[in-house]
C-alpha cells in the first residue's frame, strides 16, 4: 500500500544502508580489504622477524599455556555462537560448517589444555601420555581448515544451500557431533597414545611429525586458495583469509621452525593463534555493536514518526473536519440500517434539517414516497462494498419541496475493514437544471429556427472559413452543408463581390452591429445567385454571422415588371405615335383622290399619284399594327366558338403556307366559348402561322390546338400581368428551328425581327400581343433553338354559360399521396412553384436543376418512386435522354413529363413517344395532382 493511500508521510529512518545485512551475506567493501591486508602485512612482518629466531630456548611458563588455551576456547565458543545466530536466520549450510570449525576449535583447545604436562599435572589429565598433545594439536589444526574448506565450497552469492528440517535440530546436531568427534579423538590419543606414531622424541621432532605438520600446514593453505577464488567475496570471507593467514604462522612458527616446547617459536605460534581466534569475533562482536546502535536509532526515529503520524492524524481530523463542515455539497454518514449518524451544515442548508433535526433519525426523512425502494438497494450496494458515483435523484426538502441532487456513496469501513456504514455527497442541482433547461431549450429553438429557415444562414470564423451552414442552402445554392463547412467563402463568392463582402466583414470586427449589403454566390450548377445580407461579428466567440435572402424571385419578379413596364411604354408610344401618323396619313389620302383627278389625263403623273396612294395604304396598314400593339386599335368583340374558328383558319391557311408544311388541328371537346374580336384573332392566327412557316423553310409539321385551362394563384404570382381564372388556349406550334434564348424576351418588341432585311416588319407578334393584351388575355411563348416554337394564346372564357363537364372533372376532390417525387426543372422560380404544389399535396419532394444533379440524386436515394421533368433542358442531357438513364439505373422508377410545349406539338416533333405521360405548363393543381396519380399507378 503506497502512502498516498494510507495518508502516511514518508519519512527517513537513520540507517547505514550497506551494514544492514549479515556478515555472511554482506559484500566486502575496499575498507574491509584494505584492513585485512594491511593486518596479514604487518603479521607477515613479525613472522619474518620471529623465523630466524623461533629456536632460541625460552624459560618455561606453564600458566601461559593455560592462560592462552582457556582464551582460546572462550573466543571460539562466543565465535561459534554468533555464527550459530545468525545461521538459526540464514539457515544455510556453509555457515553451519563454519561455525562447526570454531566449536570444535573450541573443544580441542580445551582437551588440549587438559591434557598438556605440567598444567594440572606432570603428565597430564585424562590418561595423557608423552605424545598425547602433540596429537592433538595436529588433530585441532586440521579440524578447522577442514571445515573452513567446506564452507568455501557451500557458499554461493546467495548464502548457498539451506537446510530442509529446523535449525534447533541442526544445531544441536552440531553440537552434539564436536563432542563426540573430540571424545574419540581424546581416547586415541590418551588411552590409545602408544599406538600412534612418535612425532616428539627427547624435545625434538621426528620425520614423522614433519610430515604430519607439513599435511596440516597445507590444509590451511588449500582452505586459504579456496577462500580466495570463492567469488564474490562478503565480509566474513575477507576476516577468514587474515584467520587463515595468522593460523599458517602459527603452524610454521610453533611446529616447523621451531625446536622443542618454550622456545621463541613455540610462544609467538600460540600468539598468532591467538589473534587468529579473536579476529572473526571482533568484527562479529562490533558488528553486533553497530546493530544494536542501528536498532536503537531505527526505534527512535519509528517513535518520532509515530509522533509525527499521531500529529498528522489529528491535524487531518482537523482539517477534514473544516473542510466537511465548509463544504457546499450535503455530506451525510449512515448506518447500514438507514440510521442518519453525521449530517454538515450544507445538508442544513440543502434540506432544511438541522443536525440535532436530522442525526438518529432515518434517512427516509428526504426521500419520496415513491423512491424508498432505492434507498434500500443503495444500502445493499454498500454492503457489497460497491461505490455509487454521480447517481441523479430527486429528494425532499424539510417544506416538501423537490430537491434535484446528483449524489454519491461510498462504503464506510472499521480500521479492520470491515464495512459498517455509508457516507453520502448529495449535490443540489435544482437551478442549475432548471438552466440547463432553459439553455436547451433555447438551443432548440435556435437549431430548429436554423434548420427550417428559407434564408441562407452562415457562421463563419474571422479568416472567412465556414464553420455553421444552414440546410436552406441545398434549396438556394445546390450544395449540402457539407460542401462548404471548412472551406473558405472565397470558392464561392463571385470575384467581383469578394472585396465588398471583406470591406463588410473588416467593418463589422471594427464594432458595426449589422451590416446589410448584397454578394453574388455561385450556385453548384454554375450559374450566380445574387443574396442580399444581413451580417454581424461576436467578439466572445469570434465568429461572423450571416443571414442571407436569395434575391432570384424578387429579381426574376422585378425582370417581368419592367418588362411589362417597358411594354406599355414602348406601347404608349406607339399608340402616340400612330394616332399622329394616321392623322397625316388622313391628309394624305384625303387629298390624293383631288390630285389624282386633276391628273387624270396626264399618264405619268397619274402613276405618280397612284404610287403615293400605295404608299399611304401601307402606312395605313403599319399604323393599324401599330395601334394593335398599343392596344388602341377598335375592336368588335362577340362571344364565339374558338374551335370553328380555327377550323376555318386551318383552311385559309393550306394555300398560303404551302405543300411542304403539314397542318394538324388538336382542337378539345367542349371548348369554352369567348368573348373575342374574330377577325383579330384571325389575323393573330394568321400572323403566328407565317411566322411558324418562316421558321420552316424545308418543311414541317404546324400543329394548332384548343383547350381549356385555369391559370391559378401560383402561376399569376410567377407572370403578375395574369389574373387567375378561366381561359381558352388557343397554341401554334411547329417543328422549326426556334428563337434563341437570349432573344426570347425582345421577340414582341415592334420591329424587332430575325428575318432577313426585306422579309419583315418587325410588327406580326407586338400585333398579336397587343391585341391579346387588349382583349385582356395572357400569351406565352415556348422556344428550344432547334426543337422548335409554340406560341399561346389565353383568352378569358365567356361569362353567363353552364359549367360544362370538363369544369367538372377538374373541380372533383384533389387527391395526394405519401411517395417520394424528384422534380428536375432548369427555371428556378417554376421548379420551387413545383416544389411547393407536389408538398401541399402530401409528397416528399426532391429538386435538381438539370439531369446530371437528377441522376446524383438518383444513385442516392433508393427510395424515389417518381421522375417528374421538364422535357427540353440545357446540358448535355435533355429530359427524355434522363428517363432513359433513370430507367436503365432503376427500372422501377415511374417518370411524368412536362413541358411549355403542348402534349401534341411534342409528340409530333418526334420528342415523346405516343402514350408517355405528359403535363403541359400551365397546370393546375387538380392537373398536376391527377397526373401524378395516373404516373404513380401506370
């Protein structure tokens, strides 16, 4: 356990850390070495000084014999205790081996002792006889470096092996095997003395003891290699060398180089010995020494950190203490039955209880009655030592108010560990929900208010790089949101706009509220999209935010207002100037008729005069035109039967277009009558014939059609000169080559004309118009260069007639649907006029601008069930090369065409085949709600 979790300090305890082991297992340090060489250095010195004198005869001292053996045995006694110590910790082998070497030492000095002649008695004790401790002498110096040489070999770093049974055992074994060994020995050399070998003859030592000293001088020698290549060395090791070292000069000096008992030799060999004795046990004994000091320290300082643990504890009692007693989150001890056994002043605040209130009472004074479930199975949880963590509940205050808190419980245990109650953190969070409520609340409105605005919403950072767009931008600029989110405005932006749209931008960081101005964006089909905007710049947040108002139908409105505006004005004009024309133009042919009689008789001048009649019936003619235009003309209007109209036209008109132009009527049953100036309309029918003749010099197909129509709401607001209502179609159309699409909004300008010089007017179609015009219709005009061009004609239908039967089809209950329709229609105002007609009737709606976007849109979404397009499209791709690729993609999709053109012009231009669907423009809503149910069902 570390002391983070205890709430122990650390602190540091006055041990020597490379003295804390013991001898027979700590390295040797240099200062061990240094000392125990330079103890064998000055030992080698005194024996070299002590050799050449070991033979000088010394006078006899028996109680130094005595003296130096009772030391002796003493020394090795306490050595081989203390080996036997820490061998009782240890355990291992060689220490046991060791510490056997020093007892029997021990023992044999003392025998030795006993039985050496002269001590106690003339001959000795124990039956000794003349060779008695010459034996034992040579016995106790081979027993030790005997057993010195098996601790050499039973040591490894570790210690070496241990025993497997008690150490007591061991021990004892040990003990009892010294005795044993030195008892047998002390009978053979004692009892049995005269059948070992003579080693000592008259004071002087026979070859045979030579030998014998020689053998136990080597094995002191072979225990001392043996210490020295037993690496690694520890400190026991090191003080064993210098024993052996001191223990190979006692043998040389008192049993080779000397030459009877009580010489020099004999006296300063049992000196060595000695000090071989005393060696190991010093250090064992200083060792001790440093132990016990360590010891002491150790509980010193284990009581001054108890102290200090002591003043810790109760300093963070105290601390703990103040800071539950200052804390604004409700802190509660419980029972494991429930039983409130603390309770802080935050729960005096949060609940309304006092401590003297709340404590030895239950804690279901705050629950509900409806959540006293839970506080048993929290307490169950407890009990299984499980920690409950940011649990949300609702509790009750002393008043019975609701209480939000945010809670948090973890077991209580005993310094045994044993878990004995609960403690409880209740947080209230009442306000702060009721903000983040409120917050939420106000960040729905505020996603839903983006996610459903028509107008384009962008959040920018302060470089230009979008970092919010609305969905609205896939309706205004053909893009997903994530088209743009993290690219930069400037990919969008049109060139020209760029540095207006910074200029806004830098005076907006520059503290202007609202900025309003108008940028150009380019819609994904590659065409501009002007968008007026309103834009601000928050400072906390350093974000742009922009609103901008697709300015398309406003402008496309606008666009139609000035050309109705230009139209009466060019057509006031005309009329003016007309009127003043026709009046010269009555002085002219008023008095042509006096000059041509006076002229009669005078040939030349009579063609003359006849020449300028002409020409004043021509501009008789233009002016009648150009009144048309203006919308002053006289008319005769009565109510008429269009179809017979136009079957009588269809007639006139054979001769005058010639073979090569096929004529086909497509006039409808019943068609409405109106109130109309015949002839007018003759004329217009006329004029529209030779106009589509002109479009078809190598022939082709004029197709005249009726039918009655309801121009509704939707397409009034689109055209604003059209009121909605009743009216009677009346089309031409022909397979010629077209107007192109720049030129469309001039083609009833007055003498505006694409023919060559000489083969025009300028004046057929701004007849037409005006005369529509002042009859108080509507004429639209369709034209795909190379497809073709169909002109119709509104009229308003007759008032005061019975509703016929087709009023009635149309007037039958309009009828939707729930499936899923992708509407492709190059015009922008009509597409969203589509878009906005199929989702009035239930439909989900999907919109493309032309077919590639379509086919896009396609692969996407699985779930379309119908293509409604428009027919003739710019692109590479027209709408019925798109229902060909749908069809190939999906042949499950259903597909209704439509079209400015009328069904019969497209079927005989050789653009739809016979029985494909078809919704002709203008439609109304029961129109388009019946043609989408006939496509869904087909």
């Amino acid at each position: 356990m570390t002391m983070a979790k205890t709430g122990l300090r650390e602190m540091d305890v006055p041990a020597t850390i490379d003295r804390s082991t013991f001898l027979s297992t700590l390295p040797a340090t240099p200062t061990d070495r240094t000392a125990a060489l330079a103890i064998v250095g000055v030992s080698a010195i005194l024996f070299a000084l002590a050799v050449p004198f070991a033979g000088i005869p010394l006078l006899p001292v028996p109680a130094f014999v005595a003296s130096y053996q009772s030391a002796l045995a003493v020394s090795d006694t306490v050595t081989a205790v203390l080996l036997l110590s820490q061998f009782s910790v240890l355990r291992t082998r060689a220490l046991l081996w060791l510490a056997t070497g020093y007892l029997f030492t021990a023992a044999a000095a003392l025998v030795h002792a006993l039985t050496f002649p002269g001590l106690f008695t003339p001959t000795g004790l124990l039956g000794a006889g003349r060779q008695t401790t010459v034996w034992l002498y040579m016995i106790w110096h081979a027993g030790f470096p005997l057993c010195v040489l098996g601790y050499a070999w039973l040591k490894e770093a570790d210690g070496g092996a241990r025993i497997r049974g008690t150490t007591v055992s061991a021990i004892c074994t040990v003990v009892f095997g010294v005795i044993a060994a030195m008892a047998f020995f002390a009978w053979i050399v004692t009892a049995q003395h005269d059948l070992l070998p003579v080693l000592l003859r008259d004071g002087r030592y026979t070859p045979t003891m030579i030998g014998v000293v020689s053998f136990v001088w080597s094995l002191s020698f072979a225990a001392l290699v043996s210490l020295w290549f037993r690496k690694p060395h520890t400190v026991i090791d090191i003080w064993l060398m210098v024993v052996m070292c001191a223990w190979l000069f006692d043998i040389a000096l008192s049993a080779i180089v000397n030459v009877a008992r009580f010489d020099l030799g004999f006296y300063a060999g049992r000196l060595y010995g000695l000090c071989s004795a005393t060696f190991v046990l010093a250090v064992l004994l200083v060792e001790n020494v440093r132990l016990q000091a360590q010891t002491a320290g150790m509980v010193g300082a284990l009581k001054r950190r108890s102290d200090a643990e002591r003043d810790y504890h109760a300093e963070r009692e105290r601390l703990f203490t103040a800071v539950v007693e200052s804390s604004n989150d409700a802190i509660i001890t419980k029972s494991l039955d429930g039983t409130i056994t603390t309770w802080n002043n935050a729960a005096e605040r949060v609940f309304g209880y006092s401590a003297g209130e709340a404590v030895g009472r239950s804690i279901d004074i705050i629950m509900p009655d409806d959540q006293l479930e839970d506080i048993a199975e929290n307490l169950a949880r407890t009990r299984n030592g499980e920690v409950i963590d940011q649990q949300e509940a609702v509790r009750l205050h002393k008043n019975g108010q609701p209480i939000d808190v945010v809670l948090s419980q973890v077991p209580l245990r005993s310094t045994d560990g044993k878990i004995i109650g609960a403690s409880k953190v209740a947080r209230d969070v009442t306000e702060r929900r009721r903000a983040e409520m409120a917050l939420n609340r106000e960040i729905e409105e505020r996603q839903r208010i983006f996610e459903t605005s028509q107008d384009l919403i962008l959040v920018t950072d302060g470089f230009g790089n979008f970092i919010q767009v609305s969905p609205s931008v896939k309706t205004i600029l053909g893009f997903s949101p994530e088209d743009m989110v993290g690219h930069s405005a400037i990919e969008f932006i049109h060139p020209d706009d760029l540095e207006k749209t910074r200029g806004e931008m830098r005076a907006a960081r520059r503290g202007a509220v609202k900025r309003s101005f108008e940028a150009r964006y380019y819609h994904r089909d590659g065409h501009e999209v002007t968008l007026n905007w309103m834009g601000t710049w928050s400072e906390p947040v350093k974000r742009h935010f922009f609103i901008g108002r697709d300015l398309t139908e406003k402008q496309a409105a606008e666009a139609q207002l000035r050309q109705v505006q230009k139209m009466d004005s060019i057509g006031q004009l005309t009329g003016g100037v007309a009127h003043d024309f026709n009046n010269v133009l009555t002085v002219i042919t008023g008095t042509i008729g006096i000059l041509a009689d006076a002229v009669a008789d005078r040939p030349e001048l009579a063609a003359i005069t006849k020449l300028i009649d002409d020409a004043a019936e021509r501009g008789a003619q233009l002016t009648k035109h150009l009144l048309a235009f203006a919308r002053k003309q006289p008319l005769q209007p009565r109510e008429i039967d269009v179809n017979a109209l136009a079957l009588e036209a269809a007639k006139l008109l054979h001769p005058t277009l010639g073979e090569q132009i096929t004529i086909m009527p497509q006039l409808t049953e019943d068609a409405w009558p109106t109130l109309v100036d015949p002839g007018q309309l003759s004329t217009a029918i006329l004029n529209l014939a030779l106009n589509a003749r002109d479009a078809m010099p190598d022939g082709g197909t004029l197709v005249l059609e009726t039918r009655n129509v309801f121009l509704d709401d939707g397409y009034a607001s689109m055209n604003p000169d059209v009121t909605a209502g009743n009216y009677v179609m009346i089309a031409v159309s022909d397979t010629g080559s077209g107007i192109p699409a720049d030129l469309i909004d001039r083609v009833f300008d007055p003498f505006f004309t694409t023919k060559e010089v000489g083969k025009g007017t300028g004046l057929g179609l701004s007849m037409v118009f005006g005369f529509v015009k002042q009859t108080g219709g509507h004429i639209k005009i369709y034209s795909e260069e190379g497809h073709g061009t169909s002109v119709k004609i509104y009229l308003p239908r007759s008032t005061g007639v019975q509703e016929t039967e087709f009023e009635v089809l149309q007037n039958v209950p309009i009828t939707g649907g729930d499936e899923k329709i992708l509407i492709v229609e190059d015009d922008a105002l009509v597409r969203q006029y589509v878009v906005t007609q199929v989702k009035s009737l239930g439909y989900a709606a999907l919109e493309a601008a032309n077919a590639a976007e379509a086919l896009i849109i396609i692969d996407a979404d699985k779930e379309i069930d119908l293509l409604f397009t428009d027919i003739i499209m710019p692109g590479a791709m027209n709408g019925r090369q798109l229902a060909d690729e749908a069809a190939r993609r999906r042949p499950d999709l259903k597909t209704l065409f439509t079209s400015g053109y009328t069904e019969n012009a497209i079927v005989h231009h050789g653009r739809l085949d016979s029985g494909v669907l078809l919704l002709a423009k203008p439609y109304r809503k029961s129109e388009l709600a019946k043609m989408l149910r006939t496509a869904l069902a087909s």
